[in-house]
C-alpha cells in the first residue's frame, strides 16, 4: 500500500516523465497514518506545492523533481525502516521526520549514506548534537520554546504552583524538562508525572494532580493525548491553567477538548499571516488544499531550502548540498534562514499563543 500511495504521488508530480535516471528524487518522512496523521498530511502537502512551484519552472538542474513519501507512524522502528528505503531509493535529500524520537535514529542511517536531511518539526535539542553535519531543521528547539514558556510562566503570569506531565517521548520529556530546567525560583514544581501516548485514560494522573492544586499543568507531548488531558482535567473538577509546546497547535488540539480547550497556552512561532514573506505561499496553499496547518509553512520552507542548495551547488552530490546549505541564507516563507555550524537555524523566535473563541491565537 505505500509503494502505490507514492507511485500516485510521483506519477502526479511528473506526467510526461517518471525515469529515475531524469529526475531529482526527494524524500518526505512523517506519520502520514495514525493519530498524528495530520501533521504528516500538512507536511507532505507543504512540499508537493514547493515541488509543485519547482517544476513548474522546469525543475532543478535541468530535471524534473520527483516526491517518495514515506510513512514512519510516529514509530522510531518504523522510522528506520523508512529511513533505509529512501536511501536505497536513491533520494538527494529527505523533509522530515516530523516526530524527535523518530528524527533521531533516521538520522544515523541518513548520516551513514551522506543524504541530507532537512527536519520541519523535531524540535529535541538532541537531533542537531549528535555532529552529523548533514541534519538540519528549519524549525527551533525545545531549550528555547520552553525558556520562553517557562519566562511566561513565572514573569508574566506570575504563577508559582507548577505540576508538569509528559508522554515518555523523545520530545515530551525532552520539552518537559527543558520546561522545568528554566523555571525561576519563585516557581515550584509540586507535580512531576508521566502518561504513556496512546492511552485514553488519564484520570488517575490528574487526580493526582489535583491533590496538588496546581496554578497550572505544563504537558510535554502531542495533541491526541493533550486534548484528552484538559477535557479530563475540567471534568474532574481541576481548574489550573494549561499549558504546552508546539506539539499542541492547531484545531484538532481544540476538537478534541472541546470547551476546555478555552485559554490554553502554547509555544510556536509567529503568526504567519503577520509574516510579509509567507503571504504567497498561504495564497497558493489554500487555492490547492484549504487553509495550512500550523507546520505547512516549516515544510515547504525546507523543501525550499533543499532544492535552493541542489540548485546553487550545481549538483545532486550529497557532500556539495550539505556544505552549500551550511555556507548560504536561503529566502523563504518563513523569511530568511541561515544554519550554525550544528544545523539549527540562526534565528528562531517563538512566541506565547492561546485559545481564544474556539482557536489559537498569537498573544
């Protein structure tokens, strides 16, 4: 089933020619199935559109590009698996993997073959300090989302009861306890727990919780365990604050809690329909596929990225891609991205954004 999902995707992109030997080939990885699948559907629709633009114009290199789209479920053992596929396909490069604790491991086989990998939403401080000078990403960090967070918590809101939940992940815990690393003293954890992702159930958690009386709940994880967390909470009668990364943007956070959505915090960065730069690119993608989802953007950005390096380095050699990315800026939806000599981009701002009448908003 997935070798005809990205058959259909390559035979879409490229009517008149589907050889390997004349065209560019280029990977996308995420969880395009399962409880996550919309953060890889708005991932891969962010590249189709980059690829889409590319050839229209007539490709890179003289070449028509080509989209393999690959399923890693959220699964690091799937991850790895796709990983190696795509390498064997003969990709220039891979947009993805979406999830840390599936980023990491596919890094190491990327690495090994000298393919470039361009992350869109692995913000675990671990992917880029591993000293593989081929892994990049074009979004931030889980050190500088939950500094702010955490800034936020203790500075602006003043609060000083803190319970923190995370989901065992690679990037829940990460960002939980990046979170709890940049609290000040006036904040003070009085909760520190763990759920498994998956489960449906988190009551006995959050009645631990609430035996604490929190100012607010910190949630290091993803939006289908999120949403559950702060409908359950309200149900059972706990009325702190809620809080999280980047992990719960967007409506399906919303659908999923419903009214106890209202008031939520997270991380992300700006708002960008603010952004001058994005402007055509929320043209287009809403002329093909509807509005973007919170990492649309981050997506065609590094598929931007990517094909930009392939066409200024005059070539498809890994080594030449890799040391043209490292030494450009590249002009993109999100405006102008250079990396460090790690792969994380030069500047990364994020902001607090909140649920307000049914929807996140920048504050």
């Amino acid at each position: 089933m997935k070798k005809y999902a990205w058959i259909v995707v390559v035979i879409a992109l490229l009517p008149s020619c589907t050889h390997k030997a004349n065209m560019v080939r280029i990977g996308v990885a995420g969880p395009m199935t399962g409880d996550q699948s919309v953060f890889g559907r708005d991932e891969r629709r962010g590249v189709e559109l980059a690829v889409q633009e590319w050839n229209a114009q007539g490709g890179v290199l003289g070449k028509k590009i080509g989209l393999i789209v690959e399923d890693d479920q959220h699964d690091p053992r799937q991850a790895v698996a796709v990983a190696n596929r795509l390498v064997t396909d003969g990709v220039a490069g891979v947009i993805g993997h979406f999830n840390s604790n599936c980023s990491i491991p596919a890094s190491a086989v990327y690495h090994r073959a000298g393919i470039p990998m361009i992350s869109h939403g692995s913000t675990n401080p671990q992917l880029t300090e591993q000293g593989f000078s081929d892994v990049f990403r074009v979004c931030g960090r889980d050190d500088q989302q939950s500094r702010i967070a955490a800034n936020f918590v203790c500075k602006k809101l003043k609060l000083s009861r803190i319970a923190i939940i995370q989901d065992k992940t690679t990037y829940g815990q990460g960002l939980a306890d990046e979170f709890r690393k940049w609290l000040s003293n006036s904040c003070k954890v009085v909760y520190y727990g763990a759920i498994i992702q998956g489960d449906k159930d988190f009551r006995a958690v959050l009645t631990n919780v609430k035996a604490q009386h929190p100012d607010l709940i910190y949630f290091g994880g993803v939006y289908p365990e999120g949403g559950l967390l702060v409908r359950q909470a309200r149900q059972l009668g706990i009325h702190s604050l809620f809080m999280g990364g980047d992990g719960i943007m967007g409506p399906e956070f919303i659908a999923i809690a419903g009214t106890a959505a209202e008031g939520t915090y997270a991380t992300f960065g700006p708002d960008i329909t603010t952004v001058p730069s994005a402007q055509q690119f929320i043209q287009n993608y809403t002329k093909l596929y509807g509005a973007p989802g919170p990492y649309s953007v981050y997506a065609y950005a590094a598929a931007n990225v990517l094909l930009s390096a392939i066409k200024g380095a005059g070539s498809t050699a890994p080594s030449a891609v890799v040391q043209y990315i490292h030494t450009h800026s590249f002009d993109t939806a999100l405006g102008t991205i250079s990396f460090d000599s790690e792969g994380d981009v030069v500047h990364s701002p994020y902001v607090i954004w909140q649920v307000s009448n049914e929807k996140f908003v920048q504050r």
